[in-house]
C-alpha cells in the first residue's frame, strides 16, 4: 500500500508570517490614475478552512505596482498551533476573484522578520509556496481562481502561548 508524502513547512511561531502578493495587468487602461474602475480582486488565505487573511476586496490603484497583504499573525499561530496539535497536517488554500479588465496574478509567500505594513508595496525577493492567475475566458466577465498546497507542520521558536495558574 502506498503512503502519501507531503513537503514539510517549517514555521517560527515567533518571527514567520504569510504574505499574499496580488499584481494586476491591464487589459484596458483606466480613464486617469485619479479616477481607476471600481473593480478589484478578492483574496483569501485559508490554513485548514480557517480564514487568516480576508476575505478582503484590494481595489486596482496602479498596474505597474503590486500590493503585498499580511496574513493575521496571531490568527495563523492560533491556527497552526491547533494543527501540530492533531495530525500535523495543514491544508493551504489561496482563492481570489477578479474582473477580466484585471486579470489578476496572486501568489504566496512565507517569510521571516517581515518588515513590511499590514498592506505594503514593496518588493520581496523569494519564492513563493503557491501561484495562481485565473484563465481568463473571453465570454465571462469574472474569474476565479484557486490554489491548495497539503503540507506536514514543523513548528519553531516560542510557542508564545499563557501558562494557566490555579
């Protein structure tokens, strides 16, 4: 009988956070920089259908930057550590939908000693755990996408959790 194997993530409790990148490419320009269509991308960040990110709307500002959003640390710790508790098992999942006038990219990273904001614009030279952009159908004004990695938890650093006293 076969066995599944999954990657291994290895997460710091203390200094690990997942930052979701969204980039758009034009299919139509807006009218102006200062008055941009009202259509944007909605993005969610799951750790086993636990949301850690969103559902947010990220409104297309500027084509030529992309936007990085940080996922709720304490949130993904409190989900994380409920993981390596059971099975050790963690179900990723990135899900956006879009507009075809937006045709937007999505992809997921996990850094350590992030220093961005909340929502930053400034690059990161890494390698994201997953990618995605939506087929873009020319008869469907919106679409879809999403993307699932299964992996085995390690978890590092302080487990940064209350000792209860009686």
């Amino acid at each position: 009988m076969a066995t599944a194997l999954y990657p291994t993530l290895t997460f710091d409790l203390a200094r690990d956070t997942f930052v979701v990148w969204l980039r758009w490419v034009a299919m139509e320009q807006p009218a102006s920089p200062e008055d941009p269509p009202g259509q944007g991308i909605r993005v969610e960040l799951q750790l086993n259908r636990n949301p850690v990110l969103g559902p947010t709307i990220v409104y297309r500002r500027d084509l030529s930057a992309a936007v990085y959003l940080r996922a709720n640390a304490g949130r993904t710790r409190q989900v994380l550590r409920a993981a390596a508790g059971r099975a050790g098992i963690v179900d990723v999942q990135l899900v956006i939908h879009g507009s075809i006038a937006n045709a937007p990219y999505a992809a997921l990273y996990q850094l350590r000693d992030y220093d961005g904001e909340a929502i930053s614009t400034a690059a990161v030279a890494a390698t994201p755990l997953l990618q995605l952009q939506p087929s873009t159908p020319g008869d469907q004004w919106h679409v879809a996408g999403q993307a699932n990695l299964r992996v085995m938890l390690k978890l590092d650093g302080d487990p940064l959790h209350l000792n209860v006293l009686n």
